[in-house]
C-alpha cells in the first residue's frame, strides 16, 4: 500500500477530506488501481476513461492509473477502495464472489457466450449487482467483458482423463470449481503473476480469454488452447461511496458520462482483439482450436452444475437475473 488519495490544495488523508477539498473548489486526484497489464485494453480503457474524466469535469477530478497490480495487487484493489485508502480502481467482479455470490453472475457456463447476449445478461444483472455492490460501500461506474473463457495446456487435451492430477491456476472460486471436477488441482494465482508460476511449475494450465495467454506471452509454457468460450466475464470499475457522494452533481454527471463512453468503447475493443488473440497465440507456436466433442460435453455438464450451485448460492435474486435474462 503505497499511495493515498491526494488534493493539489492541501496534505490531507482519505476520502471524506478529499470530498471537502472538491466543496472548496479545488481539484481531486484519484489513484486508479487496476489490477492488469498496462498495454491490456481494460487497462487502455482506464487511462481513455481518465482522460475524459479531466474533459468532462473540467479539470475536477484527475485521475492517474496504476495498471498491472502495481499500486495495490489485484486481491487487495477491492479493499483498498471499499475502506477509502483509494477512491477508485478496478477488478475482476467474479473475484469477488466468494464475499457475494451474486457477483459471479457472468461466470456462469455457457449461459451468455457473445457479446451482444453478455451485455443483455448484464443488462438483466445490473440494478441487482449495484444493490450488492452499495451493501459493499462500492459504487460501480462501468464494466467491461473479457473476450470468451477457454482452457490452456501443455498438451493435447481430450477428455478430463487428460487432465487428472495437472495443477490449474484458477482466477475464483468458480473456476477453482471447474478445475476440480476435471480431476486437477485448483490454486489461485493473480494475471500478473501467471507467466511466472507457469515457468516454475506451480501451475501448468488454466482457463482464461485469448488476451491474458497473450499478454502473458504462454506459448514459452504452454501448447494448446482450447476456445470453449465458457463465459465473458467482466472488470469493473468502482468508486468508493463516500468518495462518489462527496462528488457535485455536474462532477458525478462528467464522470459517468465518461464511464458511459468508455464501456461501449472498451467492448467494442473486447471483440475486435478476440481473434486477433487467437491469431497471436497460434503465430507463436500454440495450437488453437475448439474443443473436442467428448471435452466439450464433459465442460457443459460441469457448466450446467455450476449453475445450479450458483442459483443455490445467489438465491432469488440470482434466479431473477436468469429469469430476467431468459424473457428478452
Ligand atoms: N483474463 C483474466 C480474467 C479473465 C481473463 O480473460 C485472468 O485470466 O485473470
């Protein structure tokens, strides 16, 4: 933990002294943790977000991203916002579905597998996951998908009786779920710590998008990925609420209407990289491909169980997402 949240008016600690400096008139700055690689397009998307942020507040709030876990690692960004050491930052939601199981809603197999049917689903999920998110003292300003979920190895995959005993890095609970009804072994490890637990071994595959294998460069690693496309799950970017209701009216309006712009950009960015992903992965060496029918139906029925597990966990107002979503 190594920065606070600063005013360019006066040394002052936290939120609430910050939100005073903003009554004042002066400018804020935030510190935006992010918990992935800076050249990755959610992170892209944070400083595009920054940048409108400056334009729309008119210089009211200035906000200067730390991408890659460096300010604060991707398992403590959630914290750091929610108890106001920062005002800002962003994180994977299902991360966060071991505290509340409603935010796993986009890690559910096989339910919403193209962007146009993940934004419906979210569509379906949001004023439900604010609701959680405001119990949490989070106010969540846009989210952003990941291109679709596929299994990384370091070999020809056919069936789970490929992958008894391998040790599966997994990023929640839900996929630390998957690994073990494949028979593997779950341990979770951060994005940015992925190349290195690869190359010693404590991890030798895992499930993520085309971008994450990419941007962690797994083809020194790894041989084959296969694009199940699972799920699209989303980061998020969320703000403290004491910080965001500290905010003038024209401030939060500047600041969502930026957040508004960058989640239609950072999706449509999402799809357009999807293939090229792929395309990079099989350049360096893997080989891409779907998966093959035996896996694929071993997948689905996991997915189908992991969905069940989810209603019983998320409870009725998990169900009346999938019914939500189910009637559009
Ligand atoms: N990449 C992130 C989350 C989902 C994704 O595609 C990761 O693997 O940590």
């Amino acid at each position: 933990m190594k920065t606070i949240m600063k005013t360019t008016c006066a040394s002052v600690f936290g939120v609430l002294a910050a939100s005073t400096a903003m009554a004042d008139g002066h400018a804020q700055s935030w510190d935006m943790p992010m918990a992935y690689a800076s050249t990755n397009f959610h992170s892209e998307h944070g400083v595009i977000f920054a940048d409108k942020v400056r334009e729309y507040t008119n210089g009211a709030i200035d906000i200067t991203v730390h991408a890659g876990g460096s300010l604060f690692g991707g398992g403590d960004i959630k914290r750091a916002i929610q108890t106001g050491q920062v005002p800002i930052g962003e994180r994977f939601m299902s991360a966060h579905a071991n505290e509340a199981p409603l935010l796993g809603w986009d890690n559910l197999p096989f339910i919403a597998t193209s962007y146009e049917d993940n934004a419906r689903l979210w569509d379906a999920a949001k004023d439900t996951v604010n609701a959680q998110l405001a119990d949490l003292n989070l106010v969540a300003l846009y989210t952003c998908p990941w291109p679709g979920q596929g299994f990384y190895f370091n070999k020809e995959v056919k069936s789970s009786a490929d992958t008894q005993g391998i040790k599966f890095r997994s990023y929640n609970s839900a996929t630390a779920t998957f690994a073990e009804e494949l028979g593997m072994i779950p341990v979770q490890i951060e994005a940015a710590e992925l190349s290195q637990a690869l190359a010693t071994g404590v991890a030798s595959a895992f499930i993520s998008s085309g971008s994450t294998g990419y941007d962690r460069k797994v083809w020194e690693h790894l041989s084959h990925y296969y694009k199940v496309n699972a799920w699209l799950p989303r980061n998020y970017v969320m703000v403290n609420t004491q910080a965001w209701e500290g905010l003038d009216d024209d401030v939060k309006a500047g600041v969502q209407k930026a957040a508004d712009e960058t989640a239609a950009s950072c999706a449509a960015k999402s799809a357009e990289l999807s293939d090229f992903y792929f395309e990079e992965l099989a350049k360096n060496g893997m080989t891409v491909t779907d998966a093959g029918p035996e896996f694929l139906a071993e997948l689905e029925a996991i997915g189908a169980k992991m969905t069940e597990e989810w209603l019983a966990t998320a409870g009725a107002d998990g169900q009346a997402i999938i019914d939500a979503y189910n009637a559009n």
